[in-house]
C-alpha cells in the first residue's frame, strides 16, 4: 500500500473512532509515524483528503448500485445492494455523522456531494423500478421517486440516530444491520403476491446476521 493510501485509511478509521471533527493532520501523521510534512506532501489539508475519501464513497456506489438485470433473481441482486450498503454505512460512518458539519467547510467538496445524491436517487428509483417490475412490489410510478427518497433518508441518517441513542454514543456492526432491516421495512407494504414472503425472508437473513455479530462480540 502507497503512502498516499495508507493515509487515507488511517484518516478513516480514526475519524470513525474519534469523529473526523477532532481528528487534525497532525493526528493522523502522528498515527502513521509520520512527519506533517511528508502528509503533505500528498494532500494540501484534511479537506483534500475529505474529497479523496469521498472520491472512494462514490466509486463505491458506482460499482455497487448498477443497474437490475431482469433476467436474474432480482431479489438476489437486492441483497447485493443491501450489502454494499452495510460496506458503506459500516466504513464511511463517520461521514454520515458529522455530514452537514464537513459539507459546510467546503463547498467543492458540497457540489460534488450534491451531483452524486442527485445519481444516487436515480440509482436507487431503477432498483425500486426492477423490484416492481418483477412484481415483487407494486407501486405506483408516481411514488417511486418518493419511496426513493425515503431509502436515502434512512441509511443516511440511521447511523447518528443510533449514536443520539446509544448511552455511550458509540456504533455498532450489529447496528448497520438493524438500518437495513429498517430499509427492508420500507419495501413491505408494497409487496404483492409472494414478494410479501420474499421481503420477510430477507428481513429474517438480516436479523440474523444483526444477532450474529452480537453474539460474536458479546
């Protein structure tokens, strides 16, 4: 791993430890036992490297979320979709906690976020599209849009929700998990016929993998 890699994931891992408003260049230099100098060698400030861990956030997306193929088990690739978001809550938490903080510092960093939410909602209305399609939902075309953005609104601001309930404000693996059976939710009472049945079976994989990571760490 480059230098400039090894910055980014130590960036990330402590602003989720310690959230990225505590957390200085020199914070993270000093982690990696590096000078500040050498750290900026290969980014200017903590925004930049903001924008570069955003940069990561988007690719994510991009690779994760295409488009349903009809011809396979749409419920199948509903489940990728689901998983990759688990990848994405879980490793860029810190992001959705302290969003409106980090986007007010920058408005570079704002125009790009803004430009990819506007993609993302397009993204995530074709997967609610598909699921209509394969009739595992019915929904007006109207709504979709709608239901869109109420899946957005729910992995974005799941994770701070749970920290403003958590006594001691931390995040837990088996938190992420219980957002996506909060986004699974969303879906079920649009289910037809057996998408009824589909969706509560792929609640119950979730549950189970919630409780799975608890007993883990317990």
């Amino acid at each position: 791993m480059s230098t400039k890699d090894k910055i980014i994931q130590t960036s990330i891992a402590l602003f989720n430890q310690h959230g990225e408003r505590a957390i200085t260049t020199n914070h993270i230099a000093s982690e990696m036992g590096i000078s500040p100098g050498n750290l900026y060698y290969h980014f200017k400030n903590k925004e930049d490297i903001l924008r570069n861990i955003f940069s990561l956030y988007k690719n994510h997306l991009k690779d994760n979320f295409i488009p349903m193929d009809k011809n396979q088990d749409v419920m199948a690739q509903l489940a990728g979709y689901l998983d990759s978001l688990v990848e994405l809550m879980w490793r860029f938490n810190f992001f959705y906690n302290n969003l409106t903080d980090i986007l007010s510092r920058d408005n570079e960093l704002k125009a790009q976020y803004l430009e990819q939410q506007a993609q993302l909602l397009e993204q995530v209305a074709a997967v609610i599209a598909g699921l209509k399609y394969a009739e595992v939902i019915e929904i007006d075309d109207s709504d979709i849009v709608e239901l869109a953005h109420m899946v957005k609104l729910t992995v974005s601001f799941w994770t701070p929700y749970v920290k403003a309930h958590s006594e001691d404000g931390r995040l837990s693996k088996q938190d992420i998990f219980g957002g996506i059976v909060k986004v699974i939710l969303l879906f079920k009472p649009y289910a037809k016929g057996a998408g009824l049945d589909q969706l509560k079976e792929l609640q119950q994989e979730y549950i189970n993998k919630q409780l799975d990571v608890e007993q883990a760490v317990a």
